[in-house]
C-alpha cells in the first residue's frame, strides 16, 4: 500500500492541490501582480510534481553541480514565462522548432523530476 501511495497517490494529490491553488489564486487575485503569481506557482507546482514521480525510487546520483544546473534552467525558464528575460536569437530558436508554453510547462516537470534523480 505505501508503494502505491508514492507512486501513484502522492503525485495525484500534488495535482488536486496544484489545480486548486492556482484556481484560488485566480479567483481572489487581479492585475498585473496576478499574472506574475500564477506563473510562478504553476512552475512550482509543476516541479513538484515531477519531484513527487520519482520521490518513491532510490537516487542514483548525489550531485550538486546537476542541481545547480537544474535550478538555473528553471529559473532560467520562470523568468522567461514571465518576459523579465527575452533573447531575440533564442526567441526566434524557440519558436522555429516549436517550443511554446505546453513544452515549457512540461520541461517544469521534467526538471523536477531530474533535480529528485
């Protein structure tokens, strides 16, 4: 039961809870400070997320330098959801191969997921 409730259990209440907080913070929040807290919630929450899909195995690797590295790119990432970091060049990569917000919301989850491994 323990084994179910990490790898199955555990990750479906992170994504009620998540789907909740940023439903709340829509209702109750407005203006432009609304934009800024709902993106940066539902980046973390997406990281947590993928930390909870791998919070039941056993780490492979204790690197911090992964870590940090993992930390910048989601940083790296809030910022540009946000607008606060625009590099043209990278824009018109980003948008040549497809990356849109979809993608990003899903490499959210993939980080965390590698931060946790």
């Amino acid at each position: 039961m323990t084994n179910f409730w990490y790898r199955y259990g555990f990750p479906f209440v992170i994504m009620i809870v998540s789907g909740l907080l940023v439903r709340l913070e829509r209702t109750f929040l407005s203006g432009n400070f609304e934009t800024t807290v709902i993106t940066v919630t539902a980046a973390v929450c997406m990281f947590a997320f993928g930390i909870s899909l791998n919070r039941h195995k056993r780490r492979r690797n204790e690197s911090w330098l992964k870590k940090i590295f993992i930390s910048f790119f989601l940083i790296f990432f809030i910022f540009w959801d946000l607008g606060v970091f625009v590099i043209p060049s990278l824009k018109s990569f980003f948008e040549l191969i497809g990356i849109s917000g979809f993608v990003i919301y899903l490499f959210y989850v993939y980080l965390g997921y590698c931060f946790f491994d």
